[in-house]
C-alpha cells in the first residue's frame, strides 16, 4: 500500500516538474537577466574548453608518437605511448561528441 502511494506521489511530482519546465518560457516571457549572463557564461567556457582541447589533444599525440620513436626498444615505453595516444584520442573525441549533443539540445529548446 505504501509503494504504491510513494508511486503516485513520484508520478505527480515527475509530471508537475515537466510542466513547469514547458510552460515557464511561455508564462514568464523569457528568462531574466541573470538567467541570460549565466547561459552565456557556460556558453563561453564550453567554446573555450572545446578550443583548449584540440592543441591539448594535438601535443598529447605528439609526446605518444615520441615516447614510442625514443623507446629505444622499451617495451614499457611503448605500450605508454600507444595507450597516451589511444586515451588523447578517444578523450577528444568525446569532448567533440559531447558538443554536438550540447548544441543539438539546444537547438531542440529552442
């Protein structure tokens, strides 16, 4: 009896919850202004950690690419490099999907 009532209780807190989140643009013209420098705040930290990680990327390749040319025959050595080159790029590849995730939701919001 009482899952069941913590259920219906959920159930109407999720769909009130979606509510207000559709209907808020609409009943409240738009977002304040704090609201407004805040968005804009994230949207400049996310176009500088995406600029920041294209040369973080491009030298963490580098240094992969030259542990492995001056291993001098390590095998140690050379299997940090691959793994230095594997992880850097699938990390920026991440970081490129996650930006495009970012701005498909936005461009759905709005």
């Amino acid at each position: 009896m009482k899952k069941n009532f913590l259920y219906h209780v959920l159930f109407i807190l999720i769909i009130s919850f979606v509510i207000m989140i559709t209907f808020y643009s609409f009943s409240f013209a738009g977002y304040p202004k704090l609201v407004n420098k805040i968005l804009k705040a994230f949207e400049n930290i996310k176009s500088y950690l995406v600029a920041i990680a294209t040369p973080v990327a491009a030298v963490a390749i580098a240094s992969g690419f030259l542990m492995q040319k001056f291993s001098f025959g390590d095998e140690e050595k050379i299997r940090s490099g691959k793994k230095l080159i594997r992880t850097s790029i699938v990390s920026y590849a991440f970081i490129l999907a996650l930006d495009l995730v970012i701005n498909l939701i936005q461009t759905l919001i709005e």
